[in-house]
C-alpha cells in the first residue's frame, strides 16, 4: 500500500500539473487568428504560459548585421572585431532569453541573426545594437557651469548638438571648465555639466535586476571587479556630499549624491525602468559593450521555413507513426501493450507540460528530440514486458512474474537513459540554437520516460493486482 500510494500521489500530482500547465496552449490553438491578434496587442498573460514554436516553426525576426569598420581602433583587426561581436551578441540574446537563436558570422564583416517568435525588429535591434556606454562622472556645480547651462537653454541648444560640434558654440566653449561635457538627464529634468569619466563599465562584473528604491521599482545591481572596487571605493571617499552622475549611452540615469566611501564596489543604477528596461540593461552590461558599432542593412520578419503546408505533413505523419506503434503495442502485447501506451501518452504529455510551464522554445530539431524520447520510452517498455513474458514462460505466477521483471530490468534502462543523458547535457552545454532545443526536449523527456516506464506502468499493475482484477495474464 505505501509503494501504490507514493506513486500515485506522483503520478496524480503529474497529471493535474500537466493539465494546468498545458490549459493556456489548448485555448490558444482554439482561438480564431484574430483572437490571438488581439491577445498580442493586448500583450494578454496567456503569451507568457503558451508554448512558443522556433523561427522553423512559427517564423521571427531575420536580420543581417554589418561591423562598422571606420570606428575600430587603429590596431584592431576586422576578423576580430566580428568574432567578438558575434560572441557578445549571442550572450546577449542568450541572457535575453530569446530561446532558439541563429547567430553567425557571414563573410568578412557581416553577422547573421535569426531570432523565433520576435515579429519586432525595433526590439531586436534595441537588444543587439545597444553601444552599452557606462560611465561614472563627478557632477560639476561650478559657477562657469552654471553659466553653461544658462546658456545653452537660452539658445536652446542640446547637449547632442554641443558635443557634436563645441566650437560651433565659441561664447559656450570658452567658458566650459576644462575636460567637462555636457549631457542631458533622462527625466528630462535638465542638463548636468560633468567632469571627465573616473570610471566606466569595463570594470564591471556583474549587472543583474532587483526591485528596491523608494517605491520598490526595478534597479540594476552592479559589482566591480576587484581594481573596479578600489577606484569606486576612492572616488567616492574623495567626492562626500558631491553628485555622482551614472551616465549610460551619454543620457545621465541619475545623479546621486555621495554620502560616504562606499568600500565594496557594489552600486545600483536607478532611471525610473519599467521590469523590461532593467531587463535588457542588465544585460546588455552583463555581455559588454560591443567592439564597434553595428549597421542593420537587412531585416525582415520571415515566416515559417518549411511553410505551414509542410508543417502539417510533417506532424501528421509523426501522428500516424505514433498511432502505430500504440496499436503494435497493444496487439502484440495485449493488456500490457495498453498499460505501456498510457506511460507513453503521460510521458508525452508531462514533456508539453514542462516545456510550456519553463517557456522552452519548440523547434524542429526539438520534434526530434520528442521522437527519440519517444522510441527510447518505447524501448524501455519493450524490455520490461519481454522480461516478464520471460518469468511467465518460467512458471512464475503474474504478480511474481511482474516483480521479477521490473526489478532484473531496472538497471539496464537506468543506464541506458543515463548515458544518453549526459550527451544531451553536454549538447545542450556546448551546442547552440537548434541543438539545445534538441537536447532540451531530450533531457526532460528521458527523465520524465524513467518515471512513466518504471512507476507509472508498475503502479498500474500493482492496482490490478491489489483489487485482484489480474490474476493471470498473457503477454
């Protein structure tokens, strides 16, 4: 009775899992095109339980990126140049949570990007192309300043304009203090004059999201490196009751006021971000500035590779492949073959559910994956009803017989599956795009296959069993 009711409790809390994480896709392949539409614009909860399809599957964003080449410093070399934005925009995209991403070099100086389920270019450009500038300047309150400032509201000049082009400005310039910039805030609550950068984000080693601040809102968390720390740690003792502006991408994210030396280069960057903003800048911090800045010359939103036709053809003769084996399954092995294909069906189910419930990316290398957990699970049950028609030829009675089975068998598919495993863990560790989807939907499934072949399937029997519904079989 303890072995029946810990399994079933598994296996209940399984099922009620599946249908709780699986309820949001059944209603969306119900609704019409301009149910789903609508849910998009309105950006409804349901998007972020559906399980999402790869650009093989449900199109995205294509874009072809080019590495300019006139702002490289004079010593760095194109092919480098490209390899180190490629790298860094696939941790981007990676730390993004884009799932499924197709990055690659092309040619000489070109980059190509594939990115499944993103229809906007505008975001992926905002994601990929971001300069990521951090800098830490002393706020400079000088009188020469503040004659600067005065001035440049008179003209109703911009701080861009100025800094383009200073000596457009002569009666501005002259009286600008040495080494200082100017640069506007962005609260648009005015302009700063700031002295020259006494830190920037190439010390950082760490940006991640956190909700504090006054009301609780989204900051970024930075950490400096060790020699980061001590630079932070002596600005800040030299600069008490001074402002120190946070400027990200020439636009002062805000300007704090220094109360005290601040000895574990930690500090937090606040700008009124919404939970996305925060988002995407800790990241974009997170992966480092890009090497030069990057030109989109193509982009496009791209439907589905294989076309919806295909598509169809393709899951339909996966149906048909499955509809036979459960029907081999149950004719060949009868009762049995019926138990096994009840595993088979959870264990395809719990997979959909776990996919859904961790937003995993479902492409065509991923169907692949379903399929070889599939034939794996299939193997499994095959071994274990082989062996029990083994001990029933022996003259074993059933429940002896399904015993023995299920406890000779155990080892060979726990290794079997073991194995298997660590090749999909080390796909998924140094693969990329279409092959982590593929080892992710074969981890999981294998996992879940363990489960359903060896609990599941002996729960079943064990039932029978107990309510002496099965004295004697044949298999």
């Amino acid at each position: 009775m303890g072995k029946i009711n810990w399994k079933f409790w598994i296996t209940a809390a399984m099922l009620v899992f599946s249908v709780w994480a699986l309820w949001p896709t059944i209603q969306w392949s119900m609704m019409s095109d301009e149910a789903r539409a609508q849910a998009e614009r309105d950006r409804s909860p349901m998007l972020g339980r559906v399980i999402k399809l790869g650009l093989d599957l449900k199109g995205g964003t294509h874009l072809l990126l080019e590495v300019d080449a006139s702002k490289l410093d004079e010593n760095a070399k194109m092919r480098d140049a490209v390899e180190r934005a490629t790298e860094i925009i696939r941790n981007r995209i990676d730390q993004f949570g884009v799932a499924e991403p197709m990055i690659a070099k092309q040619g000489d100086r070109w980059i190509v990007i594939q990115l499944p389920g993103i229809k906007d270019p505008r975001a992926a450009k905002e994601l990929i192309g971001k300069t990521a500038l951090l800098e830490f300047r002393i706020v400079n309150k000088s009188k020469e300043a503040n004659q600067v400032l005065d001035l440049l509201r008179e003209k109703g000049i911009t701080p861009e304009e100025f800094r383009a082009n200073p000596s457009a400005f002569p009666e501005i310039e002259a009286i600008m203090p040495e080494g200082a910039s100017v640069f506007a805030s962005k609260e648009d609550t005015g302009y700063y004059v700031l002295d020259k950068a006494v830190l920037t984000g190439a010390s950082l080693t760490n940006a991640k999201v956190e909700f504090g601040g006054q009301f609780g809102q989204p900051i970024v968390s930075i950490e400096f490196s060790k020699e980061g720390g001590r630079i932070f740690a002596d600005i800040t003792e030299r600069n008490i009751e001074r402002n120190l502006a946070i400027v990200l991408d020439d636009i002062v994210q805000s300007a704090p006021v220094i109360r005290s030396r601040i000895p574990d280069g930690k500090a937090i960057i606040e700008g009124n971000f919404n939970p996305e903003d925060a988002r995407l800048l800790a990241t974009v911090l997170r992966a480092g500035a890009l090497p030069a800045p990057v030109n989109v010359i193509e982009e496009r939103t791209v439907g589905p590779s294989l076309g919806d036709d295909s598509i169809r053809k393709g899951f339909g003769s996966a149906l048909i492949g499955v509809i036979l084996v459960f029907l081999f399954m149950s004719v060949y092995y009868r009762l049995s073959g019926l138990i096994a294909n009840f595993a088979l069906l959870l264990n395809f189910i719990a997979l959909m559910a776990f996919m859904a419930y961790f937003q995993f990316t479902l492409t065509l290398p991923g169907v692949a994956g379903i399929a070889l957990m599939l034939a794996m699970a299939v193997d499994a049950n095959v071994l274990i009803l082989e062996r029990i028609r083994e001990e029933l030829m022996a003259g074993k009675t059933a429940r002896v017989a399904v015993d023995a089975g299920y406890q000779k068998v155990f080892w060979t598919i726990f290794d079997a599956n073991v194995t298997t495993l660590i090749a999909a863990v080390f796909l998924f560790q140094f693969g990329t795009g279409p092959i982590k989807g593929f080892a992710v939907t074969l981890s999981i499934g294998l996992c879940i296959s363990m489960f359903t072949a060896i609990a599941v399937t002996k729960l079943i029997y064990e039932f029978l069993f107990k309510e002496n519904l099965l004295l004697k079989f044949k298999i």
